[in-house]
C-alpha cells in the first residue's frame, strides 16, 4: 500500500509511481491528480486545434509573429509549419 501523501495528492499510488520514474514533486502531483478527476482525461492526446496543415499560410505566419519566428515573411507554408513546429 502506497503512503498517504495528504489532501494535496488525490491518487497515492500514480503519485509515488511518477516519483519513482524521477518526476518532480509538482509534475507528479499534477498528473495524479489529473488522473484522479473524473473532468479531466489526460490520457487523450492533443488540443482542439486543427493540424497546422488546415491553417492558411496567413494563420501560420500570424502565429509565427506571436511567437517571434525569424524570418517567417520569406517562409512559405510548408516552411512555416516547420519552423513552428520545431520552435
């Protein structure tokens, strides 16, 4: 049986497994914790955004400006993805 870890950590034993695979006090909690809460499946991959290949290259390069991507005025869509991508 796992320690008690407090109020704090709602699911012990994914806590301490997440511990033993070197994960930080915080990181760990939060994934116990997610794990625990029937509003929230963190399991399910991704976000709600579509893939960058249905963006508009115009979408794509205002999204490399907000995150200050050099040279996105000469990039092309595909150049873009990448860049944002790999950022």
């Amino acid at each position: 049986m796992s320690k008690d870890h407090g109020k704090s950590i709602k699911d012990d034993d994914t806590y301490e497994a997440l511990r033993d695979k070197g994960m930080s006090k915080e990181k760990a909690a939060r994934i116990a914790n997610a794990q625990a809460s029937d509003d929230m499946d963190p399991s399910k991959k991704g976000g709600k955004a579509p893939p960058y290949e249905e963006w508009t290259r115009e979408e794509l390069y205002d999204r490399a400006q907000e995150i200050g991507i050099d040279g996105r005025s000469d990039m092309s869509k595909d150049e873009l993805i990448e860049a944002l991508r790999n950022h």
